[in-house]
C-alpha cells in the first residue's frame, strides 16, 4: 500500500473518519487531498466521486457530461474568483459532502 493508503486505513481503523452509510455502496478508491489557497484541481470527469471537506473552503465548478470540455477556471484569491462560464458553482464548507457523478466535468478553487 502507498503512503496514502497507509495514513487513511490508519485513519478509519482509529474511527477518525467513516464512509457515510448511504455513499458506502458507491465503493471506489479512497483519497486523501489537501492543500490551501488558490490552489485547485482543473477541469476533469471520472466515475462516481464523493468529497468530503474537513477544513477551509472549496469553490466547485461543474458541467454535465453531455457539454464539451469546459476550460478550467483560474483560481484567485477570494476576492476575485474566476467562474466557468454556462457552470453550476457550489461553495463546499467542513462537513458538507459533494458527490460527483459518472463523467461530469468539475474542477475545484481551494479558497483557505
């Protein structure tokens, strides 16, 4: 197992986190992700996904699967978030759950 592996079963094993019972069917591949502002992931689509959020706040860009592929926002600081034009756009905070579906497009702006 990698690094990651090892520190989320490590994690789960000492109950510090535990897959919510309704996504738990979802299956898929465990993935512990961080970083700060204005950092963020670029635009993408994959198989079903769930994020959590544990700390800060993240701005979510998303597109159906039937749209071409959207350009990926820049992320800024807070006061000027770039947006994906003709995109849904959430704000993830601690605690909330975003679930991704099958080939959406998304990509994410960390914003602390």
């Amino acid at each position: 197992a990698n690094a990651e592996q090892t520190l989320l079963e490590s994690m789960r094993s000492a109950g510090e986190y535990d897959v919510p019972p309704v996504l738990a069917r979802a299956g898929g591949t465990h993935v512990f992700s961080f970083g700060g502002a204005p950092m963020g992931v670029e635009i993408a689509n994959h198989g079903f996904a769930w994020i959590g959020l544990v700390a800060g706040m993240k701005l979510w860009h998303l597109q159906p699967p039937d749209t071409a592929e959207p350009i990926s926002a820049t992320c800024r600081l807070r006061s000027r978030i770039e947006v994906i034009p003709g995109g849904t756009h959430c704000l993830q905070r601690p605690g909330d759950i975003i679930v991704v579906p099958t080939a959406w497009w998304h990509a994410t702006c960390n914003l602390e």
